[in-house]
C-alpha cells in the first residue's frame, strides 16, 4: 500500500498538532465533568468465588463424557436403498 500526502507549499504547516486542534485537553475536561451524583461507583472484578464446589473428575469420566458428546454429534451414517 502506497499512501501520498500531498501538501500545499503556499499554505503555512498549522502550528498545533491534529491531537490539540481535535480532542481538548486532559485539564479541561477533568474541570467540566463533575463526579457527583449518578450511578455509584462500582469496585473492579467484583467478587471472586473462594474454593471449587465441583468434585475433581477423573480421567475416565472426561472419556466417557467426550464419548457422550460425540456420539450425540455425529452425523447419522447414510442408509443403503
């Protein structure tokens, strides 16, 4: 890919950056945006589940349940007529 800019020499190069002249400054919006009132704030990642209710299944199961599912999956096989 091949990408051009072109310019035009007559016109001066604007003296601010693209960021400045299109979103405002940190400082601003932090003044304008007042943190009261709404929703409350909530904590990150809430609470996190202590322990395994599950019992650890052995390999055997994990066999029979992958058995189970392909089984239940699996194309049926083509009838001879």
């Amino acid at each position: 890919m091949k990408i051009e800019i072109v310019v035009d020499p007559s016109k001066p190069a604007p003296a601010t950056s693209l960021v400045a002249r299109v979103a405002p400054a940190p400082s601003a919006v932090a003044e304008t945006v007042p943190r009261t009132g709404g929703r409350p704030k909530r904590g990150r990642g809430g609470g996190r589940r202590k322990g395994n209710d599950r019992p650890k299944k052995t390999a055997e199961d994990l066999d029979a349940e992958m058995e189970d599912y392909t089984a239940s999956t699996a194309p049926a096989a083509p009838t001879a007529a």
